[in-house]
C-alpha cells in the first residue's frame, strides 16, 4: 500500500494564493491558484527548462541573507 501525498505552497503573503506541481506526460506543471477570484493557472515546463529553472531559483535563494 502507498501513500498519496500532494504537496501544497502558499504564497508568503496572501494566503489565498497557492502553487502546485505535477508531472504531466514528460513536462513539469506548475499550478498556480487564486482563491479568491477562484482563477487557476498553470505554466509547463520541459526537462531543460526545468533544469535551468531550479538552477535560477537555488541561485536567488543563495542570495537571501537571513
């Protein structure tokens, strides 16, 4: 038996936007949820693309300094 786990990330500041990700065919989606105007949107990503996207985003949160 295993477990489904869907994992959910809420926006730091309004709490009614929320993001999630899939794995759709052989392409990335991103989901993006606006609660409150009850609008979804979604952006697909190819493996490169993904690649260079996690690589962007490591390299932003290198940037913050607590």
């Amino acid at each position: 038996m295993s477990a489904k786990i869907d994992l959910k990330f809420v926006d730091e500041i309004q709490d009614d936007i929320s993001s999630k990700i899939e794995l759709i065919s052989n392409s990335i989606k991103i989901i993006i949820n606006y609660e409150e105007l009850n609008n979804t949107q979604a952006i697909y990503l190819d493996k490169a693309t993904a690649i260079k996207f996690a690589k962007t985003l490591r390299t932003e949160i290198n940037k913050i300094q607590d």
